[in-house]
C-alpha cells in the first residue's frame, strides 16, 4: 500500500486520540493507493479489541468491492503484530490488509499484515508525499 504522510498521520492521530482504547477504522483504496482514512468508533471502548457498528462494517465491505480498502486499529499495549482476536476477526475477511499501530511504546509504531487462512504475512507500506 502507498499512503501519503497526511493521511498516515491522521489514522496515528485517531490511535493517540483513542488510547487506552484500541481505535479503528478502514482506508479507502485506488489500486494499492490509499485515497482516504474513515475513522470508525470503537464500539467495544476496549484496551483489547474493537467492534463497528453494522452500517460502517457495511461501508468497509461497499470500499473492498469499489476499489479496496485496508482494516486498521491500534494495539495500546502489544506490538502491532496480529493478535489471536485480530486473527479470528479476519476470518470473515480473508486477503484483507490489516495495518496495525503500536502504542506501547514511546514512538508509535506502525505495521501492515495480510491475513488469509489463519496465516498474517506482513505487507510494505510505502509513504509518499506524491501520492
């Protein structure tokens, strides 16, 4: 995935903002090219785990079939590495992009995995400011 550095740092911003709850969200794609970052609330309000509402789990699935879009939410305690919940979450979307942003330490760090049967292999992402 190519993102521009704008909208990476809005889905930090949404990730800051939320902790200690995980946040989450989508971001729109044109190919392998991020176009926009819907921030979603978390339902859940937790620490471990995050939950959308129908309509905006409904508007993630009408951007994968559109053009694609990436999962994202935030890990306020782990590394951003799949979790078990993230990997029994991504069994109803399989192939997705999962970008991950790590807030346990100081310096948010963030990670893109793709989950397919039950397996996360990690994904580059690219930051652009061209994009």
């Amino acid at each position: 995935m190519q993102i521009a550095p704008d909208l990476l740092q809005q889905i930090v911003d949404h990730a800051q903002r939320e902790k200690p709850a995980e946040c989450c969200g989508y971001i729109v794609l044109d190919g392998d090219r991020a176009v926009e970052v819907v921030e979603v609330e978390n339902l859940a309000h937790s620490p471990y785990r995050f939950d959308m509402e129908p309509k905006a789990v409904l508007a993630m699935g009408n951007a994968f079939d559109e053009g694609g879009a990436v999962i994202y939410h935030s890990h306020t305690r782990s590394a951003p590495q799949p979790s078990e919940t993230d990997m029994n979450f991504a069994a109803q979307w399989p192939g997705v992009d999962w970008l991950i942003v790590g807030l346990k330490d100081d310096e948010p760090e963030i990670r893109n995995w793709r989950i397919a049967g039950g397996v996360a292999s990690e994904v580059e992402v690219r930051v652009d400011a061209g994009v």
